[in-house]
C-alpha cells in the first residue's frame, strides 16, 4: 500500500492506474457535536454536471453515499463514506465540505479549527493506494473546496486546493452546484 499526505496546497498526487475498480471517500473528524458534510460534485466526459451528497438518490450515478455518524468503537470519530465507481466515466469531481448547522444559520466557519481529514482510498487491479489531505484552510467561509480529482492528459490526478467559497463562487466555479438548493 501507498501512502501519500498532502499537506501543501496546490500540492497533487497522481493515480497511475488503468484499472481503478473503485475511489471511496471518507471526511473523518473528531467533534461529535459538529455536523460537517461532505458532498461531492461532479462532471461527466459527457459534459453532464450533478452532485452526491448523504440526502441523494444516486441510483443512476457511479457516485454513491455508503454511510455516515459515529464510529462504533472511538464515539469522538465521525465520519461520512462514498464510493465512487466506474471512475472513466468522470471529467472531474470536486470534494466540497460544509458545516451544516453554519449553512443554516448563515454563519461563517474556520475549517482549520476542525481535527479533521479527507481520506480518497484507490483500488484497483494493480494498485492500493491511500491520499490524505487535512482541512487546512484558514479563512472563514461557508464551504471547503478541500481538493479536486480530475484527469489532466489521460492521468487521474487529486489536487489539494484548501479554498472556501461563497454560495455564489461555488455555483458558479464548480460544476454541479448550480443545481443544488441552499
């Protein structure tokens, strides 16, 4: 198994695999009085744009929401799981993180003040990898673009990006988010 723990922003990792069987996707962190949400936003090389989150129906899509709450056996660990399949088929998906609860009330989070982590498991035919990049970001704001996936001449690649973004920038700058409702 690899192991790659991007700290750097801008920093990317790439994923040298034809045969990628499936990506899973875990926020983990440690407040269980936090209720952050991971929601991945998509765009297909058929140009089609949507989201995953834990509120979807994704029973027409390669993303899916496994499973979210309290680890079992350390109740101070939350986590929320997708896994996506069938990674070909994507152009680029875009792993934007917010705190519920701020959303509703409208109110700004500082990411970095959270012990939290994004943790992209690769497997495939002839690779086992694991990416983590923390949330690092200082600024305030409403959600996380915590990285991006995406492929960049044939490579899948994983970027940390560590940005937030308003409403406005995140339904405009990534695919997708246009048609999710706030």
């Amino acid at each position: 198994m690899n192991l790659i723990n991007l700290n750097t922003i801008e920093e990317n990792a790439p994923i040298y695999s034809e045969s990628i069987s499936s990506i899973k996707a875990s926020l983990i962190w440690l407040d269980q009085d936090t209720e952050l949400d991971l929601t991945l936003f998509y765009k297909t090389k058929d140009s089609e744009e949507g989201f995953v989150s834990s509120d979807s129906d994704t029973s027409d899509c390669s993303i899916t929401y496994v499973d979210g709450g309290v680890e079992e056996t350390d109740s101070s660990v939350c986590y929320e799981k997708f896994n996506i399949t069938d990674t070909a088929k994507f152009e680029s998906i875009y792993f934007i993180v917010s705190n519920y609860s701020d959303v509703v009330l409208n109110r700004d989070t500082k990411f970095k003040d959270y012990t939290a982590i994004l943790k992209l498991s690769v497997q495939g035919s002839d690779t086992d990898l694991r990416i983590t990049t923390k949330l690092s970001c200082e600024d305030p704001g409403k959600f996380l673009l915590v990285g991006k996936l995406y492929r960049d001449e044939g490579t899948l690649r994983f970027t940390n990006i560590n940005k937030v973004m308003s409403q406005g920038s995140l339904k405009s700058d990534v695919p997708g988010a246009y048609k999710i409702c706030f």
